[in-house]
C-alpha cells in the first residue's frame, strides 16, 4: 500500500503521451487548397485533446498524434486541421478524416 501513491503517478504520467501509431504516420495533412483540387470524400471528424500542463509543444504533438491515430482507425489516408486551440490548460485539436483517390495522398 506504500507504493500506491507511485504508481498513480506513475500511471498519470504515462498515460499523458499519445504516440503516433506507425501506420499513422503516412496519414498526409493537407492544406485546404490541396483538399479542394484532390478527390477526397469525408469520413468524418475527428478530436484530439491533451493537457499535460506547461509543455504546450508536448500538448500540440500528443492532440496531432491522437487526430492521426483516430483518423488512420477510420480509414483516411489524409486528414485537414479544421481548428486548434492551444491555451494554459491544454491543446484541443479537430480535423475532418478524408478518404482520398489523389496523387497528393500517395
């Protein structure tokens, strides 16, 4: 019982990073104009959302890696950044899951 309070921490600290699942990785992050010219249909959006505190580079990266990850478990293969929002407690980030038939995507 002397532990218990170690590995809450622990376990708080630990479950504070998103990493980025290698097939996630070769989701493509297109720009509104690449989105229009391409032959994209929506999925759907998808959200992302981390408060580590104050290591607002830390949040914005675990929000994008949550985003990529949902949007690779939907069937994208691109994704557009609708909004961020990055404040003193934490970052929220939401994006349209696309699935696209381009040579932007490939």
């Amino acid at each position: 019982m002397r532990n218990l309070p170690f590995l809450v921490l622990l376990f708080l600290l630990s479950s504070c990073v998103t990493p980025l699942m290698e097939e996630a990785s070769q989701i493509k992050l297109l720009s509104l104009e690449e989105k229009l010219e391409s032959n994209c249909s929506s999925i759907g959006l998808v959200y992302g959302g981390s408060s580590m505190g104050n290591n607002t580079g830390g949040d914005m990266e675990n929000s994008m890696n949550e985003v990529m990850n949902k949007a690779y478990q939907k069937g994208a293969n691109a994704v557009y950044l609708k909004a961020m929002n990055s404040a003193t407690g934490g970052t929220g980030v939401v994006a349209e899951a696309l699935s696209c038939e381009d040579e932007l995507t490939k």
